[in-house]
C-alpha cells in the first residue's frame, strides 16, 4: 500500500472558540491523544488493532489566519481521492479535534452527578444533534444500537435487513461508531432512507481510549469522541428513545448490564424504552444463554417483567416475512410512536424543548458516572452474592465486563505485570459468568486477537 502527505482547513463544522485553543493543545501531552484517534479514523482495518505509533504517520497543526490548517503525513492512498482526502474522513478528524479541546478545557474532576450530565449533553450538542431540524426528522427519537465489531457473514446479512427496515421509516440509529454490528445496519438503512427520500444523520458515539480497537467506520458523519466510557454510555442513553442489541462480545453485555440497571431501577418506573434483542436463527443460543444467565443471577425474567423483547429473524431467507429483520424495525416503529403520543397526552401536549432528542427525566445512577479504575484492589473488592440488592450486583457484573475489556484491549500488558485478578463470590454466579465469557471467545465474539482470561475464581 502506498501513502500520501494531505493537507485541509478546519471548516464552518468546527466551533469558532475551539480554534485558539488548538494549537495549545497540540504543544501538550494532547497530542499523543490526538495522533492516537486520528490514527485509528484513517488507518485501523476491519478487525485490526493499532499496538503500536506507525512510524510513517504525523500529524502537525498549523496556525492560519482566522482558522487552523490540518496536516497528515503518512495517509494511505484508500483514502484518497485525487489526492485529497475523503470528506468524510476529513469531519471524523475535525469531530476529534473538537472533542478533545472541550474535554480539555471541561475538566470534570470531582464534579456532581449534575455537572456531568450537563457536560454530556453540550459535547452532543456540540455535534450539531440537537437542532429544531433534527427533532423534526426525529418526532419519536433515535434508536441505539449495540453489537459486536467482529461479526460472521450471516449477522452481518442480518443487520443490514434490519437497517434497511429503519432506513424506509426514518429511524436514526446511534452506534459505537466501529466496525461490524456498529456499520452494517447504516449500510441497510443508507439504501432505505435513500429509497424514501428521507433525511438521515449516521450517528457514532466512541471514547478516545478505544478508537484504535474499534476504528471508526466509513458511514459515521456525525462522530462523538467522549473522554471515557461512562460518558459515552450515559449520552447512549439519553440520546435515544430506544434500544436494539445484536449479538456481540463482552462489550455489549457490558451495555446489556448498564441499560437493565437502568430500566429496573425505581427512580425509572415512569420509563418508556422498549428494549429489543435480535438476533439471526443462525446465532445460535446468543441472547438465550444471556437472557438465562441474566435470570439466575438476578433470580429475574426480564422478558416476563416486560423489560425487553426478544426476536429471532434470518436475514438469508427473503421469503420468510415473519422472519424478516425488517418487521422488527416496524415494530420498534409502532411502539416508539406510541410512546411519543403517550408523553404528549401526560404532558398536557406543551411545546417540546428538546423533545425525544435527549431525555433529561431519566436517572442515572451516579456510580455509573464515575470513570472505574480497573486495578487489582477494586476488581478483587467486588461482591458477587445472591441477595444483594440488584443495584450492587449489577455494578459488580459490569466491572467485571471492564476488566475484561480493559486487560484485551486497552492494556494488553496488565496480566504480564501484575498476574489475573482473584475474584470470589457465589460460585454458581461466577462460573455462569465464566462460562458466558468462554462461550464468547469460542464463538470468536472477543475480536481477531486471541482472548486471555483475566481472572481466577477464589472459592
């Protein structure tokens, strides 16, 4: 593969009142950060990981009258087009840039729950996803969407069936912005949304440690860069009106996690979110063994406690409409609909601020807020015991998940300095949890490198 110097100017996409404080930034440790994501929006594979700086690649700021000049060395030919570069890379690039200056210039150290669902919500209007205009397009709000990033052919067939099915309604979906479960159902509803005629924005939502493990894909053209995961999660969350999971790894059911702890909370019983699990027949007992995992630990039937739906499709066989992905999208559809017409009824039907754009009701549980710090001490402090309240044991679970990811993908070299973490606890909760890990990374949901367990359980 050959490479190429390019050059371009920061344009009417990038906040004014960031430009000044660009170049500051660049002469910091921000830089390493900066190069890091630029990094992974151009030169990450499908399935690939950056371990470590390509020597050929540098990035270099340049002051330019009343903007800044961008320029990379090192840009393979790909993502070229008569030497210039992609225009879609070109506003992934500018969208890191901006988030790294305000996550700079905000720091939320020590700050209230408050505070941080404040930050969350400016750094996503900051991305131009909370205008009149897009609650116009979106009178019923966006859906998430959660999956794996290394996916087999037939899921990836699957989604996009299913975002073929969002596109012809309008549905924008939210994604972590990766690979696999996070670009397929843009490719469906790009040809549906494209068919109707409809205005669409493809949402990704990533954090800056990560962007790497999962390189942002080429549909995204309104690209979040959140400082940690838990910001990330938390603007999911309020961001959308709904939840669609896909088969994924330890990452989605670490999200799994996070959106149950909120949807069964108290403080949400009000809460309208319709929650779907769909996977392709050809996945075999994905959603099956969670949904059974999920019950003993918490000695609950979510499906039965009308917290989520589950579906099975099989996007191979066209001629099945009853196993059509696409009816899981009119389904979602007629329930968000029903939602929205709902509030307005409870609200007395007064002018929407943000409407169902970004949903300030919702409580988020403030141990959720916080950036964990996946050290021995706290991972071996958790509790895994049957009884304890749900709340606690929904954190512990969680924890477990990003201490998963943490030793896999971001820190590749924690066990080789310091050894598994030992847990314990009730041995039926942790050898289900283990089991459920092992079956992810037979199933090759872990990504393309090989998994290394990071714990032993301590009886």
């Amino acid at each position: 593969m050959s490479f190429s110097n390019v050059e371009f100017d920061l344009d009417d996409h990038f906040p004014p009142h960031l430009i000044a404080e660009a170049e500051k930034a660049f002469r910091t440790e921000y830089r390493a950060k900066l190069v890091r994501i630029v990094e992974g929006i151009l030169l990450a594979r499908r399935g690939g990981y950056l371990e470590t700086h390509d020597p050929n690649f540098d990035l270099e700021l340049r002051g330019r009258r009343s903007t800044l000049r961008v320029v990379i060395k090192g840009v393979p030919e790909t993502k070229l087009v008569n030497g210039r570069l992609i225009r879609q890379k070109e506003l992934q690039i500018m969208a890191g840039i901006r988030d790294l200056l305000f996550s700079r210039l905000v720091p939320m150290e020590g700050a209230s729950s408050e505070a941080i669902t404040e930050h969350v919500f400016n750094f996503v209007r900051n991305a131009g996803l909370l205008t009149p205009l897009d609650y116009a397009n979106n009178p019923y709000g966006r859906v998430m969407i959660q999956g794996g990033h290394h996916i087999p052919h037939e899921e990836s067939v699957h989604h996009k069936r299913l975002g073929f099915g969002m596109g012809l309604l309008g549905l924008e979906g939210v994604t972590g912005s990766g690979p696999g479960s996070m670009e397929d159902p843009f490719k469906g509803a790009l040809r549906g949304s494209t068919m109707m005629h409809l205005p669409r924005k493809f949402i990704g939502i990533t954090e800056d440690g990560i962007i790497s493990g999962e390189p942002c894909n080429d549909y995204i053209d309104h690209l979040i860069v959140f400082p940690d995961i838990e910001k990330r999660l938390e603007a999911f969350v309020r961001m959308s009106r709904a939840g669609l999971m896909v088969p994924g790894g330890v990452g989605t059911l670490e999200e799994i996690l996070t959106i149950l702890w909120i949807k069964t909370h108290p403080r949400n019983q009000g809460l309208h979110f319709p929650l779907y699990f769909c996977q392709p027949v050809q996945s075999g007992a994905y959603f099956k063994s969670i949904l059974e995992f999920l019950e003993l630990c918490f000695g609950v039937d979510f499906i039965e406690a009308g917290h989520l739906r589950y579906f099975v499709s099989d996007g191979l066989a066209k001629d099945k409409t009853e196993l059509d992905p696409r009816r899981v999208a009119f389904e979602l559809w007629n329930e968000m609909e029903e939602n929205a017409e709902r509030s307005k009824r409870e609200s007395g039907g007064g002018p929407e601020t943000w409407g169902a754009l970004w949903n300030w009701d919702l409580y988020f549980p403030e141990s959720l807020q916080k950036p964990l710090a996946i050290t021995h001490p706290f991972v071996e402090s958790l509790r895994f015991e049957r009884g304890m309240p749900m709340e606690d044991l929904f954190f512990s679970l969680r924890s477990l998940c990003s201490a998963l990811v943490e030793t896999n993908v971001r820190d590749r070299t924690l066990l080789d300095r310091k050894g598994p973490f030992r847990v314990k606890g009730d041995p039926t909760i942790l050898q289900a949890v283990d089991v459920l890990f092992q079956g992810f990374a037979r199933d090759k949901r872990m990504g393309s490198r090989e998994y290394r367990c990071p714990y032993v359980i301590v009886k």
